[in-house]
C-alpha cells in the first residue's frame, strides 16, 4: 500500500520519466523481498531499521554489484523514507544512520571521435533500408547530441525541428532543453521520417525511433544497435549508448567548447558533473607532451 502510494506520487506530482520510475520500482521490490524471508517479516515501514538496511547492503555486495550500483539503490531507498516520513507513516527515517560505499573515480570511456566519425560518413557501414537508416541515426543521434538513452526513446516527432535544426530533449527530473543539429544530422532525419512514412506502419507511434513493426523502441533495441557498430571500430568491453554521450563530451571539450556549455547540452544539474570531463583531456594533453617533448 504504501509502495503504490510512493510510486504514484513519483509518476504524478514529480514526473519522474517511466525509466526512472521503473527504476524505483524494481529497487524497492528487490529491497521488500530481502525483508519478508521467511525468518523475518516487517508489516510496516516504521518497523524497518538501519540494521537491516546495512544487511541488504552487504548482500548486495556478496552478490558482486558495484558501488555505484549500490550506492543507487539505497538512494532509492532515501526517496522512499523521506517520502514516508513527510507522510506521518513514520517517525524515524532509518537511512539517516546509512554511509554508502564510496565509489572509485573511473574516467569515462569513451570511443575514438575521428574513428567513429569514419564509420558513420562510410557509406558501406549502413543499408540504406529503413532499418539501415534508422540503426544510423540511433548513432549520430547520440553522438550528434550527447542525450541519454532514456531521452532518445522519449523523443517524439514533434520534438524535432527540422527548419531551426533542433531537438528538444526531456532530461532527468522533467527538465527541459533545446539541442541544435547538425546539417549531416537533419538531412539523416528527413530521410529516415520519409523511410518511415513509406512503411506504413498499423501501429502509428508519436517517437521518432520505431522499431521494424513500428512500435516504441526500447531499451534493449538501442543497446543491440550501439553495440552491433561500435564492434566495427573498439574493441573495449563497454559498447553501451553511454559512451557516445562521453565521446560527445570530451570532442567538445578537447576541440575548446565552454565547460559551462557542456554542461547545458548534456542536460547536468551542475557544474560538477560535467568536470569528470576535464581529466580525459588531461590525460590527452599528456600523451601529446610525451610524443611531443624531448625531455618527456
């Protein structure tokens, strides 16, 4: 009851994305189930305490997720509290007493920008079908704008403007921004709205990337197709659509865009965020000091 109660408060009155949503929801089952074991049921939030909160977090540990992964669901878990206890439903919010694991500082990976370019300006990379097509614009949409992969499935027709070249983006917390396009990237989407058309699809879907039935593109559908094209030019582990929106960053930092700039395109609450940026182009700047200077 009380579950329901949260998860409507955050689809309704904070509009929180379905993603995130969804998110919460899988937490915060993941995180009753590990109350109600046989050996212990808890009836009522107010029953919960810190300890086993702490218990939860080391089982999710045992179970080999990461830090940050961690450090997610017990965020959850504070939303839910703060919530309850803004309710009355109880007194004591027992994740005030939690510290999360700290997590290890990881550059963002990112793809070679001048590789990837290569393959998307290739002509023999793409079919020119519709699914062709669209694969495409998955990529150059990511890499062209930097949006997260929640943003691009959000993204609606009437979201693009074709004559301006801009997108407008639905980020985290329902925060609104515009993007521009580029000319490569608007003549991309022409084509592919008209590929689209002459489909004719039954089921006629408000997004703009569709699958080959037409329906909603989701999650899983947009990771195949990263993945499937970023094989062509890396062969790091981690293919995810994420990367483009780093690759975006960092080849707009490296080739001298505003921090402050970044930040507006990538949609980031603050400043902070954005700077994990800087240090790849330290490191860039680095290896170029190496090749470059005779006492390096």
């Amino acid at each position: 009851m009380f579950l329901e109660r949260f998860i409507q408060y955050i689809k309704f009155e904070k509009r929180y994305s379905p993603h995130t949503v969804s998110a919460y929801q899988s937490d915060l089952d993941q995180f009753i189930n590990f109350l109600n074991q046989p050996e212990e049921t808890v009836a009522h939030p107010s029953q919960i305490t810190h300890h086993q909160i702490r218990n939860w977090m080391v089982e999710l540990m045992n179970q080999q997720l990461t830090a940050r992964s961690v450090n997610r669901k017990i965020a959850t878990l504070r939303k839910y509290f703060k919530f309850l206890l803004q309710d009355g439903i109880i007194i004591v919010n027992p994740t005030s007493k939690i510290n999360t694991p700290k997590v290890p500082k990881n550059l963002p990976v990112v793809v070679e920008d001048a590789r990837l370019t290569r393959m998307l300006d290739d002509s023999e990379t793409f079919t020119n079908d519709f699914e062709g097509t669209r694969d495409k614009l998955v990529v150059e949409m990511l890499f062209g704008t930097g949006m997260r992969l929640s943003e691009l499935i959000g993204v609606t027709e009437s979201d693009i403007n074709i004559y301006e070249g801009t997108i407008k983006v639905l980020g985290k917390r329902n925060k609104q921004r515009i993007i521009p396009l580029n000319n490569e990237l608007r003549q991309l989407i022409v084509k592919y709205q008209e590929l689209k058309k002459c489909e004719k699809f039954d089921n006629i879907s408000s997004g703009l990337i569709v699958t080959n039935k037409g329906a909603d593109a989701y999650p899983k559908l947009i990771y195949v197709i990263v993945q499937k094209y970023l094989s062509y030019i890396s062969t790091q582990n981690k293919r995810s659509p994420h990367v483009l929106r780093h690759t975006f960053a960092t080849s707009l930092l490296n080739n001298g865009a505003d921090l402050n700039a970044i930040k507006e395109l990538l949609g980031h609450a603050n400043l902070s965020a954005t700077q994990i940026y800087t240090h790849n182009s330290v490191e860039r700047l680095k290896s170029i000091y190496k090749l470059a200077h005779p006492k390096a």
